[in-house]
C-alpha cells in the first residue's frame, strides 16, 4: 500500500521538525515536503504532489487563511488539516478557515517543541489518525459499510410530537452546522442540543458563529443552564452535556466523566441523556464525523421510540459517523445536508414526512 505523503506548512523551524518526526514515525506516512509560509506552500504542492497539507494559522508574508483560499482554487479536493494553537484568535482564524475549505485542524500545545515529543501522545495520535483518514481517501476511497437490510422510513400512523432536536458531528461539521441552521427557522418549539467534537475555546467561537450567521439564539452550554425553546446548547469542549430535571424545570448538566470513542465531549452520552429525558419525543440527526460516536447513542433513541436521521455519504468530510448508523440500521432516512434541515424542520412542525428521502445509505454513494 502506498504511504501517505504529507506537506508540513509552518514558520517554526522547531514546529517543522516537530510535526515531521510525529508522522515520520507512522511507517503508512511520509513526508514529502516542508514549508515555512503560504507561499512557498503553494509553490512546492505540484513539485511534491501531496496527499494532504498540515497548515499552520499564523505565518508570515501568506498565512493559513489565505493560504487555504488560493489552495482551494487550484485543488479543489486536496485535504487540508489546520493546525492552530489553543488560543480565541487561533480558535475563530481555524473556523474561518474551515469556512473556506479547510478540510479539519488538530490544535497543537502551546509549548511544542522536540524535547517534549514523547509526552505529546494525544496530539501526536490525533494528528496521525487524521492524516491516515484524510490522506487515505485520496489514494483509495473507503468503501461504506452498509447494513444488509437497511433501514427504512417508520411511518406510524400515530407520530408523537418531537420535544427535543439532538445533533451529533465531528470532522466537516463546522460548516455542516452554518448549512444546517441556515435553514432552521429562529422560531423552532423545541431546544436544540449539538455535540461537535471540539476542544475548549472553539465549541465558545463556533456557538457564537452559528448565533451571529443565523439570529438564533445558540449558546455554549453551562452547567445548570435552563432549557429553552427554540434555544441551541452546544456542548463545550471537554465536557459531556447531559439534560436533567429540576422541579418543573429542564436544565444543562456538564461533567467531566470518562471519554466515550475518545472524546469528551461524546455525542452518545448526549443521545442517552436526550432519550431518557425526553423519551419518544426526541429527534436526532448524525453529521459528518470521524469514527463512530453516535451509533451506541442512536439505539438509544431508537429505543425509546424516537428517531434518527443522518447526512448522507456525497454531502460528508468524512461520512464514518451516519455511516456507522446507517450500517447499525438505525437510522429512520438519509439526507444530504442541504434538505436535512427542512426535514428536521417537517418533523418537529409535524408535517407529512419528505418523500425524497433516501431508504439507505448505501443509495447515497451512488
């Protein structure tokens, strides 16, 4: 099997060598090419022909945002991971350039450098797994798993009314999000809970992004939040979000519990949390994402009497999390993400179901 070739874009010559020792190691990655700005970047990817660029934020004479611009007009479908520090600025600068075709980020410490690479395990095996899923679709596009027999549409004649709308995504789910809500209406009966894999800091910037672009009011959820129609609660970066009873009244409960499909926040603790709280009457929908956070979470709903949509494969980054779903067979119909909303939409309001949804996932390949 071909290794996977990968650009290294940053002004650190310590960063450099840093980020090439941490892929160099994996014996299915090479690094073919370094680059100390935007520019050089740009002029090395037809001389090294990469399979993915690591790309820094901040960097002189062309830096990351500018540089994924000028990237995206000439490789329209080469992957590309920022890598941006843990700060607000670095934060916003990486949505912004998720919204302008970045295709994920790792957010690297803030003191990196060699002498620490051995105590860098958790960026260090984000990193390679992101490259090895990103960089491999570019070689051999991963065939779906998809269920035997997939599920199709539960049209009872009898639907209970949704109470709750749970969303779960990861890698592309940024810009799946603004898509998303452009189409949600800022007078939706019902709250609105969103798991997006994401560390501290960019959960805060990517709530305030959605409430700036759309006019709903979404937040990133605090412990002992009071619930709210019409109210989106994105869970914030290492913590799980949960849903809880106080008296009368719906409120948030964070916690810090144990990483699920390693990651914290997890989409299925907020799945369990919303079907036993909310029972028949909650609505989920899985987005893009890398992995299988979701699926466990998914049956939970589905047991409790309440229904699942995912995006379909042509629409996703990374179509692992809906993939996983689907194949478990449990999702109700598939979407691409530019109608999803208008069926969340429908359901929620009540409406007769879309007839254009799809029955499997395996139909959305095609």
């Amino acid at each position: 099997m071909a290794r996977i070739r990968v650009l290294v874009v940053d002004d650190s010559v310590v960063v450099r060598k840093v980020l090439t020792d941490a892929i160099s190691a994996d014996p299915l990655l090479e690094v073919v090419g370094t680059a100390s700005n935007g520019a050089i970047a740009l002029q090395k990817i037809p001389q090294v022909n990469p399979d993915i660029v690591i790309l820094d934020v901040e960097m002189p004479e062309m830096d990351g945002l500018e540089t994924v611009k000028r990237l995206r007009a000439a490789w329209a479908r080469l992957p590309v991971i920022m890598c941006s520090s843990l700060t607000e600025r670095g934060a916003d600068t990486t949505l912004r350039a998720i919204a302008n075709g970045a295709t994920d980020y790792v957010a690297k410490p803030s003191r990196l450098n060699a002498a620490q690479l051995d105590s860098l395990g958790a960026f260090k095996a984000e990193l390679v797994e992101k490259i090895k899923t990103l960089g491999a679709a570019t070689i051999v596009p991963t065939p779906m798993v998809v269920p035997k027999n997939p599920s199709t549409p539960r049209l009872p004649v009898s639907r209970p009314a949704v109470t709750a709308l749970a969303i779960g995504c990861s890698t592309g789910g940024p810009n799946a999000l603004a898509t998303l809500f452009t189409n949600i209406p800022t007078d939706l009966p019902v709250p609105i809970f969103i798991v997006q894999h994401m560390p501290p800091l960019f959960t805060k910037m990517l709530a305030e992004r959605l409430a700036a672009s759309t006019g709903i009011k979404v937040t990133e959820a605090r412990d002992r939040d009071l619930v709210e129609p019409g109210c989106v609660y994105v869970a914030p970066g290492d913590y799980h979000m949960t849903i809880v009873r106080d008296g009368v009244r719906t409120r948030i409960a964070l916690n810090q519990g144990m990483p699920e499909n390693s990651c914290r926040p997890a989409v299925d603790v907020m799945f369990r949390s919303a079907a036993s709280f909310y029972g028949p009457g909650v609505l989920a929908a899985v987005l893009t994402g890398m992995g299988q956070d979701g699926t466990c979470g998914a049956r939970s709903v589905v047991e409790a009497g309440g229904y699942v949509l995912v995006q379909d494969a042509a629409s996703c980054v990374v179509p692992s999390m809906p993939g996983a779903v689907a194949a478990a067979g449990l999702a109700d119909a598939v979407f691409p993400i530019d109608r999803l909303a208008h069926e969340l939409v429908s359901r929620i309001r009540r409406a007769p179901p879309s007839p254009m949804a799809s029955p499997s996932y395996q139909e959305s390949r095609r």
